[in-house]
C-alpha cells in the first residue's frame, strides 16, 4: 500500500449547454451562471445562433462564454435548414467537447437538433422546462413536437411546474428523474428587475428610449408572432388594436417582430393610427423596462405570460390553447384567443374595473420563486 498516494477526487462532470434564440438565453443564463461557478462542473457553451441578432443581444447583456458557435443563421431560413445544420454543426462540437451531458431548454428547433445530437452520440440529455404541454401537435407550431422529442430523448427532465411533471408521468416518464423546480425565466426577470431598481440612472436611460410614453394613459403592450396566428389570426388582433386605441385612456406599443407575415400585416393595419406605436423589436432590458410600465399585457408569447405576473401585470393570450394552463387556473392570464370580442370584452373590463384588474394582478404567480436555477445544478449533480 503506498502510504503517501492521495484519494481520488471525483472526477467532474462536463456539462455543454446548447442553445439557439433569445429566450433560450434568457433563460439558460442563471443556469449557466450557476454551473460555471460549480466546482463540481466544467461547463462549456455552444451557441447555433438559430435568432443570430438576438442571441447575440442576450449574450452581450448577460456576459456569458460561449465556446462554439455553430452560427447557422441565414435569410429565409426554414425548419429543414435550422434542423440539418444544427445536428451537422454539433456533430463537430459533440467531438471536440466530450460532454457527460447536454443540456437543452424548452421547444425550439434548436432545442430538439441539439437533443437529438446527443442522443445520436449516446449522450445523456438534461431538459429544462420541460414537461409543458398543449396537447395539440400543430399548436404552437413545431414547438409541442419539439418538446414533446426533447422529452422523450432527455434522461433528466426539469420541469417549471407540478402540471409539467404530471404531464411528464402521463407520458410514461420515470418520475425518479422528474424534478419540479420553477421556471429559470422568473429566475433571470427578478435578477434584471431587480437590477433597473436599484439603478434610477439606466431606468433613466431606458425610458428616454420611449419618449413617446404618455405617462396620463394606461399602457397596453402588445407582442403577437405565433405561426397559428399568421393565416388571418394577426389580421383579427389588429382590428381588436384598433377599436381599444380609439379610447382617449390608453396607449398601445406594439414591438413587432421581423417576420415579414406579421410586419406587413401589422403596419399595413396599424401604421398611423393615432395611440398605437409600432416599434422594432426590443432587447431584454428595453421590453422588461416596456413590461415595468405596462398596465396590461395582451401576447401569443410563451414566456411573457411566466414574467408579467411577476410583476403583477394582468396576460391576455391571443392563442386558443397554451402549453402554460398554470397562469390560466391561476388566474394571472386568460384566453381569449383571436376573437376580436373577446379581446376587446376582456380588455375593455380590465381598464374599467379596479376589481377585476386586481383580481388579477394580485394573484400568486406559479411560474417560481427566482430559484430554480440552483435547484436544477443541484438536483443534476445529485443524480448523475
């Protein structure tokens, strides 16, 4: 026996991190944070750029490493090009890093290639927000298929809610390696908050972006892109827009996002017209600040519904189902779909009735506690 010979530390775990758009980052970032500073993980970053100028904005904001960037982005990109050069581009990385495990967030086509990827290189999977279901495949469109492989590919699921993980034990799922632990987007709204809070000079800063803001009047803001909602959905939510503008109360900012079958659409039905402003699309900062001011939040997105109840601002869906029923039961959103009535009923009765505006406002929100980060490194290292 060699007396002087030292124990052998475990070895640590090497983690690759793979994502591709904006609110992957966003919500990939607090996880990150933690695994890089976890002395129990060598973590490395790949970036597919899948939203080039949007992930970038996110990473310039956050200051995360990223050491691949597959930079797959090119103009008119369709799902069979984001799939192909995203599997091709983690062949390589997938080589070089030798990870232990990959790591995917929520239901992109990146999110799915990268699964994928790793399932080809027999690499366990680690999923986040996983466990999020609409129970119908063409709607979001391709998001409930992408998440729904993801799920089946991943070894170890994350899952934001206890809704997600009974959706996860339905589907078969060892509920062994399910583990609840919020949404990591509440974890990144509350950091950043907290962060222009604190910070009376960029609060500052950023509301001179807006000059146009109108202090006296409610602000409504608008984001709608969905796929579903491109064959006449935004159309209907236009006209909607357009009858609350005409209210001497409100003012409507309505970031639109680049697709040209939402900005043609968009601007040909709203460019104008007076108490709506059509602005490009925000980084993370500008619209958290936009969401700060708002009084009432109409989307198609996923992720605003999880962070406007953080900041107790009231969430009309413009979609006819969501794979985020929790806001729904709760009562911190509602579905209204792209019913021009319905939009304007529920709206119209938020801006007139303090008490159903605070029915909602004041609600528990579900989505987390701004700590699911730690828990998701923590539970992962526990059960590799």
């Amino acid at each position: 026996m060699n007396f002087f010979s030292r124990p052998e530390l475990p070895r640590k775990q090497r983690l690759l991190i793979v994502f591709g758009t904006r609110p992957e980052a966003l919500k990939c970032f607090p996880v990150a944070r933690a695994a890089l500073a976890h002395p129990g993980l060598e973590t490395e970053i790949c970036v597919t750029a899948q939203h080039r100028e949007m992930v970038d904005q996110v990473i310039e904001l956050t200051g995360l490493p990223v050491h691949y960037d597959l930079n797959i982005m090119s103009p008119g990109q369709t799902l069979f090009d984001v799939t192909t050069r995203v599997l091709t581009g983690l062949a390589e990385v997938l080589e070089k890093s030798k990870p232990d495990i990959v790591m995917v967030q929520g239901d992109t086509t990146t999110a799915m290639a990268a699964a994928l990827a790793a399932f080809y290189k027999r690499i366990p999977v680690a999923h986040i927000e996983a466990g999020l279901r609409s129970h119908n495949i063409n709607s979001p469109f391709p998001e409930e298929l992408n998440r729904k492989i993801a799920g089946d590919i991943a070894t170890w699921h994350f899952a934001p809610t206890t809704e997600a993980r009974d959706n996860l034990i339905a589907e078969g799922k060892d509920p062994a390696a399910i583990f609840v632990t919020g949404n990591t987007v509440i974890d990144t709204l509350l950091h950043f908050s907290g962060a222009l809070d604190d910070d009376k000079l960029l609060t500052d800063e950023l509301g001179a972006r807006f000059p146009f803001i109108d202090r006296s009047k409610k602000l409504i803001l608008v984001t709608g892109h969905r796929r579903e909602n491109f064959d006449g959905g935004i159309d209907r939510i236009c006209t909607a827009l357009k009858v609350l503008a005409t209210r001497g109360d409100v003012q409507i900012v309505y970031p639109v996002h680049p697709n040209p079958n939402v900005r043609n659409v968009v601007n040909a039905q709203l460019g104008g017209v007076p108490n709506i402003h059509l602005i490009d699309p925000q980084d993370y900062l500008p619209f958290l600040y936009l969401q700060k001011q708002s009084y009432l939040v109409l989307t198609d997105s996923g992720g605003v519904q999880e962070e406007a109840p953080s900041l107790g601002k009231p969430v009309l869906v413009m979609r006819e189902n969501t794979e985020r029923p929790e806001g729904v039961a709760a009562g911190t959103a509602r579905l209204v779909g792209t019913d021009i009535d319905k939009i304007l009923l529920n709206a119209n009765r938020l801006l007139d009735d303090p008490a159903a505006y605070r029915g909602m406002a004041e609600q528990h929100n579900p989505y987390g506690d701004g700590r699911a980060s730690g828990r998701i490194v923590e539970e992962l290292l526990r059960h590799v």
